[in-house]
C-alpha cells in the first residue's frame, strides 16, 4: 500500500472526507487548502511531515516513532 493510499484509507475509516480534511487544514494553517491541493498533494507524493501529522491529529491519530526490537 502506497501512502497516498494509507493516509486516504485512514481518512475514510474514521468517516472524513479528503474535503473535511483540507477545510480543518485551512483553519489550523490560517490560509487556502482546498481538497484539490490535498489530493494533488498525496498523489504527487510531496506532502510535507508536519502535514500528514496534521492529518493524523484531525482524525484522531497520533504518528510516534517505536525503535525496532
């Protein structure tokens, strides 16, 4: 599975929309995102870190680093 297709799978299992993301987005970052640029984003694979934790803290998710065994 691809990012794009796992930071999209996990938006839709906790019932967000690319839509509803890029509008929460809008509002934490304080200028324009629209899905288009979300969407074009994830595809294009040049979504920033501080982005996909955005993403992840707006659906309900926290990224944390485990050292492997």
């Amino acid at each position: 599975m691809t990012i794009k297709d796992e930071i999209k799978a996990k938006i839709i299992s906790k019932g967000w929309t690319i839509k509803d993301v890029a509008a929460e987005l809008e509002k934490r970052y304080n200028s324009s995102y629209s899905p288009e640029n979300l969407s074009n984003k994830l595809r294009r694979g040049t979504i920033k870190y501080q982005e996909v934790k955005d993403i992840a803290d707006i659906i309900g998710y926290k990224i944390e680093w485990i050292k492997k065994q």
